[in-house]
C-alpha cells in the first residue's frame, strides 16, 4: 500500500510512499542527504490569494523561505552551493524565472508573517505604536488597527503582548507594508473566531488592491474565506511534499475534503470527511450524564456567570465565544480546579480534563508518558482508538521536551481520552494542529464518546471542527476581560445565530460536502440570510 490508505485500493498503482522516485523532475530543494525534498512550486497569481493547505512537515514554510528570498533552492544538489543564476536558469520560459531574477536583484518588495510569532519579543523592542507606524507604507495604520482590534494594546511593549495579540501584531505589520508579495504563514494561531474573520478581511483587502498573497492556513472555514486559489499538498510528513495543481478554492478545499485529487489521480486519506446536516431546530434528545446551577465566579477584575445546563449523554457540546471571555474559567470550575463563588454541579461524575496551556516539564519519552498516564496503553483497543488517531506511534521514541505544538496537543488530548471518565474536558484542542489531525481528532472524539455512552465539553476556534463535533453549542459573550455569560448547552443553530449576529457573518453549506462556508459580505444570500435571521445556514 502507499502508506496512506491501511487498504489495498484500486490506486495503488500510484505508490505515494515512493513518489519521488516515480517523478520525472528533480526536485526544487532538498536540505540534505536523506532529508527532507520539495516538489514543486505554487503558481504566482497576480492580484489574488493563493493558499496552501496540507499536514505539517509537508514544506509549506519551506516554500515561503524560498520565496522570499531565505531559502535558495539547490534542485537536490545539496552538496553544492545553490545560486540565484542557476535557479533563474532552470525555470526558464515560466512565470518564476521571472521573478527570481527581480528577487535576486531585489527589484521585489516583499512582506512576510512568520509561522512563528511569539519570537517576536525576542528582536522586536519597545511598543507597538512605533513599531506599526514605522512599517505603515500603505498609508492604512487607522483602518488595520480598527479592524484586527488593536486599539487597546498600541501603547503596551511588545514584551508583555499574549500570543493572541503578538500574532494580530504581525499579521498587521504585514499587511501595512506597500509590497507586491504578501507571504502569511498560518494567521491563526491563538485567534479567536472574531479575530479570525478580522484577518480574513484585510488580507482580502490585499488582493482588492490587486496585490498579490500567497498564505497558509489550517482553518478550512479561514482558508476558504481568505483565499481564491488553493494548492493542496501531499506526500510524506518529514520526507518529502508535492505542491498539486493550482485549484479554485471550492474545487481545491473539496478535493481535500473528499481525500482525492483526480487530476492528479492520487488519494490522500482512505476516506472522505462527511459533514452532517443536523436537524435544524430541535435536540436529539439523549439520558442526561449531569447537570449544573448557574454558577459564578468573580476576579477583581473578572466576573463570569454561566447559565444553569445539562450535559446529555453520547453527545459532543462545544463551546465557543471571544478570547477573555470566560471560557478557560468555566472549563476550570467545572473540572473543578477552581471554585466557583456560587452554584455547583449535581451529582458526582468523573471528569477527564485537557487544560488550555500544556505543562511540559516532562522527563521522558513519549512512550514513558503515555505508559505512566494513559489508561489502557498497549492494549489493542487503545491503538486502534488513540495511539493510531493521534498519530502517536510515529512519535513513540521522541522526547517529551522537544515535541513541536502539534504533538505535544495530540499526546495531551489522546491521554486524557484514554482515561475512564463520564466527560471529557478539552480546552482548546485544535491549536497547533494541520487539518488533516483536527479532523482525526474530530472523529476519534466523535467514537470514543458514542461508543461508551460519554460526553465531551471542547472549547475551540474553528468553525469546520465545531461543525463536525458539535451536537449542541454553549456561547460565551459579554466584554472580553471584564465580564463573561455563558449560554446553557443549546443546539448548534441557535448558538451559531445568537454568535454570529454580533458579528455579522453568515455561513452557508457547500453543496458537494456540507461543509461550512462564509458568505461573501453583502453577497445575495448574505442578505437574504441576515434578513431572516439564520446566520448559521439555510436548509
Ligand atoms: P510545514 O511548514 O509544511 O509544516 P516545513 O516547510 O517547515 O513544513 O518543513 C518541511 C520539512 O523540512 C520538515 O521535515 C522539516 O523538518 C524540514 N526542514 C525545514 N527546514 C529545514 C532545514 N533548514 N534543514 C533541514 N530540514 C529542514
Ligand atoms: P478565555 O478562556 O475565554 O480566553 P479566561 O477564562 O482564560 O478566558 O479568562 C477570562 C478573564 O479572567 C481574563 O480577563 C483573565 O485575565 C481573567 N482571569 C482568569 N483567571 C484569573 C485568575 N486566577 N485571577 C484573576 N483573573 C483571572
Ligand atoms: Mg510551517
Ligand atoms: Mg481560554
């Protein structure tokens, strides 16, 4: 098999696993004997957005590195020194000839959001005012700064800035630069929904002034949003990564979706991701596992209340609202680190629970901690639910101290699902991973929930994974770091329509796969959907 699909399918024939030999070009980089290879190259659409979606470890950053001048690529020849007349040389007649003889004679300008931003502290000194003024070529530091928010924070020092809004400061100082390649890689990362739609919106103001913008994004809800063009990856995580042929977004996004790509006659997953429409307006009715009172608690500064709820058996609640608003500190009292100052919860139920930051001082390998705190490891049933899902097994012999963000999530929510607990509390599960695990994580959820009559409370971002999970919604809104309300666990519908409406964004359903899509501002069914009030989706 090629190691993508565990069937033999009707595609083997097409063996992912030795594709690089298969392929008849060289490669545009390879970083060294046995390492890491990249197979070609995005097209450069002007005027437009153009994303790149696929697993990490698939060279998606490398790509920008290349771009933008980093990175020089050595067509394989990594023992010898790679240089800018030679890679104009070998892509001559195309449209990258072209521009890498402006880059190498720095006739581009270029702007680039790292993957990385919390090193910006590091090389970034002083306040963000400055900081934003200084690179406000675009004449738009006004408009930027009321659209992703950051009026609060110009006059704080960049040191003492949250991931969250490190990150819309990097996305802004991208954006206010008068350059003609835009590289953003991965905007949204710490985001809350809002914030994620704010980005959304002035990178699309990039393209409307025909610039041109080449981003990466795991959101699928974002990346369908923020993008006109797609080039999904594949390949093999570490080892090498083929850039496809360039799609339109729906086309592209849907091809990933379904796992296939058939221009190029090559599947990516062994099965496609199916999106339910779920019945509208009612609940599944389901036993309750428990309930809670209202509860509240009150920070000097804070004050959360939370309406009373039940938690039903078998069935997924997400819950979702801005960042500051609460949610880490209601997922605390229920799992009862915190004390709320009124209210509790009935009856005495096991709570498994993920916290939102990870502790990582860890001694060990991942198998050490998965032996010392995972229930079940070794056992056949723990592979095929947790260990496999998760993808743990290829990362067995790692230490636990030097796993990337992806990994140290998945170790993290795979261990507290293997626990035998009534409910599982998950803060924020998704941060760090590529699509293809948010969906993994999605369904082993999904499984292990309804198969033994348990319950999830996740908290999370993205739109496409709520989506899948979710059997009811709890929303949290209010004043983000002043005072928060929590709605009870209500169905999915009316959650999304009471969220959505404060920000005045509607979602429709693709047609192929149920998936979640934004509507264009002020597009027909964007209005016609505002005007009934059905924010979320129309039948
Ligand atoms: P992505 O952005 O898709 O997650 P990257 O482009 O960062 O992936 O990396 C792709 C692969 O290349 C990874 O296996 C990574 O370890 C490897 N890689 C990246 N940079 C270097 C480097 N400077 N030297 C050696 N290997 C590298
Ligand atoms: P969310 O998870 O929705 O981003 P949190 O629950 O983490 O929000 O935080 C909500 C607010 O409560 C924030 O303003 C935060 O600073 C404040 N807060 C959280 N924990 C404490 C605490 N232990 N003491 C004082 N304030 C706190
Ligand atoms: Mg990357
Ligand atoms: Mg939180």
């Amino acid at each position: 098999g090629c190691g993508i699909c565990t069937n033999r399918c009707v595609f083997n024939a097409i063996s992912i696993i030795n594709l690089p030999e298969t392929l008849d070009e060289d490669p545009v980089h390879r970083f060294g004997q046995n390492s890491f290879e990249l197979f070609g190259m995005p097209t450069i659409n002007e005027g437009s957005v153009v994303g790149l979606l696929g697993p990490n470890g698939i060279g998606k950053s490398t790509i920008l590195n290349i771009l933008s001048g980093q990175i020089i690529p050595n067509f394989g020849h990594y023992d010898e020194e790679a240089t800018w007349d030679n890679v104009i040389d070998h892509f001559k007649g195309s449209q990258l000839q072209n521009y890498f003889k402006k880059l190498s004679q720095n006739e581009i300008k270029l702007a680039y959001k790292p993957q990385m931003v919390d090193v910006l502290p590091k090389v970034v000194k002083g306040e963000v005012r400055p900081l934003l003024e200084s690179v406000d070529e675009r004449n738009k530091l006004d408009d930027v700064v009321e659209k992703l928010e950051l009026s609060k924070i110009m006059d704080r020092e960049v040191k003492n800035l949250s991931g969250g809004e490190l990150q819309r400061i990097s996305i802004a100082a991208a954006v206010l630069k008068d350059a003609d390649f835009y590289y953003i890689d991965e905007p949204t990362s710490w985001l809350d929904v809002k914030q994620r739609l704010n980005t959304i919106e002035v990178i699309r103001d990039l393209a409307s002034e025909k610039r041109n913008v080449l981003v990466i994004e795991h959101d699928l809800a974002t990346l369908d949003a923020m993008s006109d063009y797609i080039h999904v990856m594949y390949g093999q995580e570490g080892g090498f990564g083929v850039v496809s042929k360039l799609r339109g977004v729906r086309v592209g996004i849907n091809a990933y979706v379904n796992g296939f790509l058939n221009e190029e006659n090559v599947r990516i997953r062994s099965q496609p991701i199916e999106f339910e429409i779920r019945p509208p307006n009612q609940l599944i009715e389901s036993e309750i596992i428990t309930q809670y009172t209202d509860f509240d608690k009150k920070y000097p500064s804070f004050e959360i209340n939370v309406d009373a709820g039940e938690i039903p058996q078998s069935q997924v609640i997400t819950a979702f609202g801005p960042n500051g608003i609460g949610k880490t500190t209601y997922a605390k009292m229920l799992a009862g680190i915190t004390k709320p100052d009124s209210g509790e919860v009935e009856d005495e139920v096991e709570i498994a629970y993920k916290p939102q930051y990870i502790n990582t001082d860890f001694q060990g390998s991942v198998q050490d901690f998965l032996y010392m705190n995972a229930q079940g490891y070794g056992t056949p049933l723990f592979n095929s639910d947790i260990l496999k899902p998760f993808d743990l097994d290829k990362i067995l012999d790692k230490h636990v101290a030097k796993l990337s963000g992806g990994e140290l999530q998945r170790l993290a929510t795979a261990a507290t699902l293997s626990q035998d607990a009534d409910i599982y509390l998950l803060d924020e599960p998704t941060a760090f991973l590529d699509v293809e695990q948010r969906l993994k994580v999605a369904k082993a959820i999904k499984h292990i929930i309804t198969r033994d009559d348990k319950s999830a409370i996740i908290v999370d971002h993205d739109i496409v994974f709520i989506d899948y999970v979710s059997d009811r919604a709890m929303v949290f809104y209010g004043t983000p770091g002043e005072h928060g309300h929590a709605t009870a666990p209500i169905n999915l519908r009316d959650a999304m329509n009471k969220f959505l409406s404060d920000v005045e964004i509607t979602f429709r359903r693709d047609k192929e796969t149920n998936r979640p899509r934004v509507n264009k501002h002020d597009s027909f069914l964007d209005r016609e959907q505002k005007e009934k009030g059905e924010y979320y989706y129309l039948e």
